[in-house]
C-alpha cells in the first residue's frame, strides 16, 4: 500500500515540484545576474503556452520517440519510488536517455544531429559514476533494493563521500547546467541553437520539458538517498545541492566534450573508485 | 489561452540594420530592463518562438532568409518591425537593393517606428504584439473548432 502511495504520488506530484524547483532556479540565476527574474511559476506557464502552439514535424516519428522518453523517465521513477532494485533504475533511465537521442536524430537537421551525438558522449560520461554510485551503495548496505538502501540506520554519506563528489560531478550533466550544457542549453542563441531539441515546437516541446522536471526530481531522490537516514537533513542536503549546482552555472562558461568526457572519467576514478576501494577494505 | 501572453519567446533577425536597433533589443535582455520578468525569452529558434522582431530593411539578399525564418515559426506568430528602416525602409529606402521595409516580405502586425529605437518603445510594442497574438490564438481555435 506505501509502496503504491509513493508511486502515485511520484507520477502526480512530481512535474508540480519540478515545475517549482525550475521556477525557484530561474529566479535565483536572475537574482545572481543582478536582475528580478520570472514570476515562480513561469515554467507552468511556458508548457501550457506551448500545448496551445502548433507543433510543426519534420519527421513522423520524432514526436513519438519524445512521448517514450517522457514514459520511461515516469517508469524509471516508478522503479525507485517503488523501493525497486537501484542498478534497474540506473538502466531505465538510459532506456529514457536513448529515447531523447534517437528523437534528436530523427529530424536530420544538423543542430539537432551533433546535439544528438553531443548527449550520447553525456551518456558515456555519467553512466560510469552512476554505477559506481549503486556499488557503492550495495557494499556499505549490502542491498541493491532502494527501500533497504533509504531504510540503512547510519549515514550514507559518511562512507561514501568520494562517490558523491563524482556524482556531484556528474550531476551538472544530468541536470543540463553549464559548463557541461552540450547537447541541450536552457538558453538558446548558442552555437548550437537549441542543440538536440532545436527541431521540436509545440506540444512536443513541452513534453520533453516535463520529463526534464521528471528527471529532476529523480536525480534529487539519489542526492536523498546519500543522507536518507535522517529525512530533515537529507532535505537540506537536496536544496544545498541543487543551490551549488545553480551557483557552478552561472559561474562557468560551456566547455567542451572532449573535456567533459575526461574529466568526468577522471574524476569517477579518483574519488568514485578510489572510494569504492577504501569501502571493500573497510567494511567486510 | 491567456499562457501565451504570459511566456512570448522572441526571435531577433538583423535585416540590413546599422546596429543600433539591435543594441537596443539586447538591451532590454539587461539587468536594467529585464523583459525575463514578463516571461520573454530571446529563442534564437524560429521553431521555439512566437514573437518575430526584425529591425533593420530588407533586400533582395535577406528576403528569403525572412521569409524562411517567418514560415518556420509555428503558428500563432506575430511579426514585428523595429526601427525606422524596418517599418518603412527608412533612410535606405531608395538604395538599389533595398526592397522596403518588412511588410514588403511577410506581413507585419506591430510597427515600432524610432532611431534608434528606445527599449522603452520596444517593450510597449512587444506588449502590443501579445494583444495581436491573443486575437490570432482565438481566431485559430475557433478555425480548429468549426474544421
């Protein structure tokens, strides 16, 4: 019954506080930039707005590649509202991520394409982090299971501290924030135009805006689950972090992929692994 | 329906402008305008935006790329001229390569005459523009309605 509550309240809730917390973060970027910013709740308005437009195609599936986006990002979140197994999410949100990329490619444009391309090296990216981040949290709480991992009685964090600085790392990828917007910017008049979504309007559009507000909320759930031992402090620990990420976007310049790449790997193998390591000797 | 005066995106394309109108529209994306306020983003897609603002006159060269800009949008779209050259030519007007200002391309709902034009007036004739948009959203979903 709890179970079905969290997955309900995932499917419902979360494009609300997603919705929000883009709104929140719009705000806080203008304040930084020294200007008043958006009413909070702009974002809701930019989507309804978009519903209302004409969505022109160029190619008769590239709208139905965004729709299955949407639903696996819902069905990734369901497998962990759910206390389903963590490595499983870890792979449906690919399943999700592959979706976008092949409805970036569909329309045969050439900002779309290398936008494509530019959230496929992403993927390689944060793929490894993510792993090491479901190790990590299988050998501290000897369960792949999410219940048992935000049921464990100490403190996550405090065995894996390395793992979550990559993570970190990796989680300006995720949530598409310079200086690793590559493929996709909240912003356009880029090089890239609006990159991997340039040929979407309308309707389509707003989908793949709400699966962004989706994939949000679920990143922030793995931010909860490093400190789900105590609720309070693990819902400080999401809005500190999602503050530091806002803070790393307005600070830095887009950098490239061949950057982005390295680094992130370097990173996953100094603090992910190096951790992951200290962790076996540790704990037996 | 109302959603669309609440979040106008704009695309900017620089017909055969000076520059001066087109500081002026960068201007008011500052601190000290910030239209980000009202919900106005400035696009750089023609496929994301809703409000066309084009300054400067258009010639023979840039006539397509107008046009291709304006067919992209998709609908409803309004168009408007910013700066004296845009709304009639200007003092480039009998130039031998200069066709008119940008009605003589694509239809245009909102002029906004000036040089060069003030962010004051620009934001006055976007906020024209959303009441323009509004009547074209209402005639399109009656269109919807009644096919």
């Amino acid at each position: 019954m709890k179970t079905a509550l969290w997955v309900v309240a995932w499917v419902v809730l979360a494009p609300f506080i997603g919705g929000l917390l883009a709104g929140v973060d719009r705000i806080i970027t203008a304040r930084m930039q020294s200007r008043v910013g958006p009413p909070v709740l702009q974002p809701f308005y930019d989507v309804l707005k978009l519903f209302g437009k004409r969505g022109n195609v160029v190619n008769a599936f590239q709208n139905f590649y965004m729709i299955c986006f949407l639903v696996f990002v819902i069905v990734t979140g369901c497998l962990f509202f759910s206390g389903g197994d963590l490595l499983l999410t870890i792979f449906a949100l690919a399943v999700a991520g592959v979706f976008f990329v092949l409805g970036a490619f569909s329309p045969n444009s050439p900002y779309s394409n290398i936008g494509a391309e530019r959230e496929l090296l992403q993927m390689m990216s944060y793929e490894p982090v993510l792993i090491i981040m479901a190790v990590g949290m299988f050998m501290v709480t000897k369960s792949w299971h999410v219940d048992a991992i935000a049921g464990f009685h100490q403190l996550l964090f405090a065995y894996l501290p390395g793992v979550f600085v990559a993570f970190l790392f990796v989680l300006t990828i995720k949530l598409r924030k310079s200086p690793f917007d590559l493929s996709m910017s909240h912003h356009g008049h880029q090089e890239l135009v609006k990159g991997a979504t340039t040929e979407f309007s309308g309707p389509a559009l707003a989908v793949i805006e709400i699966a962004h507000w989706y994939e949000n909320i679920l990143l922030m759930g793995f931010v909860y689950l490093f400190f789900a031992c105590n609720w309070i402090a693990a819902i400080a620990a999401v809005m500190v972090t999602y503050f530091i990420e806002i803070f790393i976007d307005n600070t830095f310049a887009r950098l490239t992929w061949r950057f982005t790449v390295k680094s992130s790997w370097i990173v996953a193998g100094v603090f992910g692994v190096v951790n992951i390591f200290c962790v076996a000797f540790l704990i037996k | 329906m109302s959603f669309l005066k609440k979040s106008p995106w704009i695309i900017h394309y620089d017909g055969s402008s000076c520059n001066g109108c087109d500081i002026e529209v960068l201007a008011c994306l500052t601190p000290l305008y910030d239209i980000e306020r009202f919900g106005i983003i400035n696009t750089g897609n023609p496929k994301h935006a809703d409000v066309f603002l084009i300054t400067g006159s258009i010639n023979e060269q840039n006539a397509d790329v107008v046009r291709t800009i304006y067919n992209q949008m998709p609908d409803p779209k309004v168009v408007a001229a910013i700066g004296i050259c845009a709304t009639s030519g200007g003092i480039f007007r009998e130039c031998y390569n200069v066709k008119g200002g940008v009605d003589s391309t694509i239809p245009v709902d909102i002029y906004i005459p000036g040089c060069a034009v003030r962010p004051e007036a620009i934001i006055d004739g976007v906020v024209a523009a959303l009441g323009v948009l509004e009547k074209k959203a209402a005639a399109l979903a009656s269109m919807k309605a009644s096919a």
